[in-house]
C-alpha cells in the first residue's frame, strides 16, 4: 500500500514538473502566434485588400460580406446587452439559522473512487444547522472502489450521511431520482461525486428561496478544481469563471438561468416534486433520455413560472478533463443536450409561462438557438476559407481570437488573477482549431444516448474486482 502511494505521488510531482515546464512555452508560442497575426496582416494588406475588393464584384463575396456583417453585430448587440444585465445583479445575502430551510444534499457517484470520499466531507464540514441537513450518496453501480470510498465516509461521519447502491449502472438521473424520493428537505441539493464545496456553499445556495418566493431553482458558480494539474483545466478555469460569474450573473437577473449544473445547484421541494414523472421519463426522438438532467429540470422549473437565480457567493470546485479526448466527450454531451433542451424550452418559452416579462428569457433562447442554426454555415465558410484564403482565415481568426478573448482575460484579470487571465488566449486558439466541430457532429447526433465519460480501462475493473 505504501509503495503504491509513494508511486502515485511520484507520479503527480512529475507531472506538476512537467506543466510547470511547459506553461511558459504555451502563453510564449501563443502570443507570438497573434502578434505574428497581426504582423500579416499588416505585410499582406495590399493583398488581402485585393481580395476583398474581388469578393465584393461578386455575389457570394457580397452575401458572405452582409452575413459576416449581421453576425458581428448581433454578437456584440447581445454582448453589450449581457454586459448592461451583469451590473445589474445583486448576490443573495445568507440568512441567519433560524430562518435557513431544511435542504437534503444528493451525491450521485460512478466509477469516482477517492473523490466522493473528499466530496462528502466537505459537505459534512459546512457551516450549515447539522439538525437541518440530510446527506445521501448513491452509488450508481460503479465498477471501481467508490462503493468502499463511501463506506469510509460512512464510518467517519456515521449518521450524517446515509449510502445507497444502485443495483445496476442506470444513470445519473435515476440516482438522483431515488435520492429525490429518500429526501425530507425543503430543499434539494444536487452535487457531483468529484467536487468540493466552501464551508459557506450550502448556506448561499439555500438563502434564495428564503427571501425570494418565486425562486424555484439556485445555480452555484462552479470553479476548476484540478487547475494547477494539467493545461487543459488551466485554461478552462477562464473560461468557467466568464460562462459563471459574467454569462449566468446576467442570466440572473432576468430570473432565467439556463442551466443549474450538476456541479451543484438547489431546486425547491415542490417544484421537483411537480415535474419529477415528465423528468424521470422524458424522451427525446422516442429514447429515454439519459443526458442533460440538469438543463430538463432546469427547464420544466422555468416552465412552471418559477425563476432561476445564480448564487456567485456558492462555490464549488470540480474536476475538469485533462486530457483531450475526455474533453471533446463532456462537450459532445453539453451540446447534445443543450440542442434537446432549446426545443423543448421553445414549446414553452414564447407563451404566457409565468408572470411579468419574459422578453430577457425569449433573447436568452433565441441566441441559443442562434448560435445552433449558425453551425454549418460557419463550419463551411471556415473550410472555404482555408482552401481558397489560406492566409486570410489564418491571420483574421487569430485577430478576431485577440481581440474577442480580451474581454474574458480583462474580466478574469479584474476578479481573480492577472497572470492566470492570458490562459484565455491559449484556450480560444485550442477551441477554435480542435474543437470547433463539437456543435455539428452534437447536432446531428443529438439523438444518441450515453454519457460518454467515466468508464474505466479494462485493466482498472479487474484490480478493482480484485480488491473487492
């Protein structure tokens, strides 16, 4: 046992060395990719001028040039519109303990192993009313150690947390099923199996409800755990800290955040209960739907006149793919279920579905589904480009990538870290050339099941049938 966890130490020091090596060489060869950009541009303007003026004698030059047009300007109208809404959101202060609700906190865990121990007992260790806590975690049918994982946990805090194992791998969303009927909470909270909360999480995310009536659902801000690990989660952590704490704070505001992540988020009692047959059944193209449970409950509570806030205060820290193949599988998923939802929230979404205005909801979908239908047209002009303009797509990409990830850099440099914000660079520039195929194939393949992540190696499912 001991050699084996000398080993795993080895193991991540080496790794900790080798990106601490590598950081500079990525943030050094991505700036000198856009300056070199801008530097093209500025040597070959009398060419790509010349291109310009052809494709304006031509008609598809000129359609190309008023839909670049229109697409700029929607972006940045619907940029500045976020912008005027994210000054406009308040947090929520925490209420006292007296008039904290009850909540019951579910932690779904397959094939996590160690994580759900550590995410249990930051849970227990939060600065919330013991009396007014229920903790469960259920074991989906893993087929590596969690099951011994939360066994552990189960020894130390002993009543505090109840366990439970799945008889089969069914599914995240009929874990928390089971964990919806197991609980007694006014409020439910939903955490994953491989994130760790702040001592004051459960207090911030539960004081919505309190002083807001219409507040049906709760958004916690989700930060990389594992940032300072591998490049990938380090330029992610950018990126989260903009979709979180910029997108769903404007989101907020309109009492419609689009999405309460699985990482952690709150819904009341009664609005799960009310939605909890359509939710445990829905289908989508006549198959069970067994992917995006967060943004379904997430949409059959807005449906019910309810609104979605965003707790920034909420913290919670989770781990994020390292490698890329991990990565381009839990973005195929989002996509996927993000093109399942935007249907079933339009059924909704332009009818009277709750009181006051609902115009900010309408514009929040409609650039959802802008962005959908814009998919293959970009993809397709991307690859005209590169065939006929190579120089051209090369140095306007990275200056529009210069110019754009500005805004999540100067965001992240204000409320975090300088130094980290240059990591949005990089990460606009790895998203941009590798994973800019992700919402076509999710498009057409919107119909396909499965959660993609988690499964274990071969070799690691017969050391754990071994262990046990």
């Amino acid at each position: 046992m001991q050699n084996s966890e000398i080993t795993e130490k080895s193991s991540f020091l080496a790794t900790i060395e080798k990106f601490t090596t590598a950081k500079p060489l990525v943030l050094a060869a991505t700036f000198l990719l856009l300056f070199g950009a801008v530097f093209l541009t500025y040597f070959f303007h009398p060419y790509f001028e010349e291109i310009q003026i052809d494709r304006l004698n031509s008609f598809w030059g000129n359609l190309l040039v008023v839909a670049g047009t229109v697409i700029l300007t929607a972006n940045l109208s619907f940029l500045g519109y976020i912008f005027i809404l994210y000054f406009k959101y308040k947090v929520t202060k925490a209420v006292s303990d007296e008039e904290l609700p009850s909540c019951t906190i579910i932690v779904p865990a397959y094939n996590e192993g160690k994580l759900v121990y550590k995410t249990l007992i930051s849970l227990a260790e939060s600065n919330y009313p013991s009396e007014k806590v229920q903790l469960i975690s259920i074991d989906d049918g893993s087929k590596d150690d969690t099951w011994h994982w939360m066994q552990k946990a189960k020894n130390e805090l002993g009543d505090r947390v109840a366990i439970y194992q799945q008889p089969k791998n069914k599914g995240k969303r009929h874990a928390l099923y089971r964990g919806f009927h197991l609980s007694t909470g006014d409020i439910f909270i939903t955490v994953d199996s491989d994130s760790i909360v702040k001592k004051n999480t459960l207090r911030n995310m539960t004081s919505p409800f309190v002083v807001n009536s219409e507040c049906g659902a709760v958004a916690g801000n989700v930060k990389v755990l594992n940032n300072q690990k591998a490049l990938i989660p380090r330029m992610l952590n950018v990126s989260f800290a903009f979709s979180f704490e910029f997108v769903r704070s404007a989101q907020s505001v309109l009492g419609s955040v689009l999405c309460t992540p699985g990482a952690l988020a709150a819904y009341k009692r009664e609005a799960v209960l009310n939605c909890l047959p359509a939710w445990i059944y829905q289908t989508f193209n006549g198959q069970p739907s067994d992917i995006g449970e967060d943004r379904a409950m997430t949409n059959m509570i807005l449906k019910q006149g309810y609104k979605v806030l965003f707790q920034r205060n909420a913290y919670v820290y989770t781990n994020i793919p390292e490698r890329y193949k991990n990565l381009y599988k839990m973005f195929i998923r989002w996509e996927r279920s993000n093109v399942r939802e935007n249907i079933a929230m339009t059924k909704f979404a332009f009818t009277n579905f709750r009181k006051g205005s609902k115009t900010g909801t309408r514009i929040l979908l409609l650039n959802q589904w802008f962005k959908i239908l814009l998919a293959y047209p970009l993809v397709l002009s991307m690859l005209f480009f590169i065939c006929m303009y190579p120089l051209l797509f090369l140095s306007s990409s990275l200056i529009g990538i210069l110019i754009f990830s500005s805004f999540q850099a100067l965001f992240f440099a204000k409320k975090h870290s300088l130094t980290e914000s240059f990591w949005a660079y990089p990460y606009s520039i790895f998203y941009t050339f590798s994973l800019f195929w992700i919402t076509p194939y999710a498009i057409a393949t919107a119909s396909r099941s499965g959660w993609l992540t988690r499964e274990l190696p071969v070799h690691k499912i017969k050391k754990s049938q071994s262990i046990a």
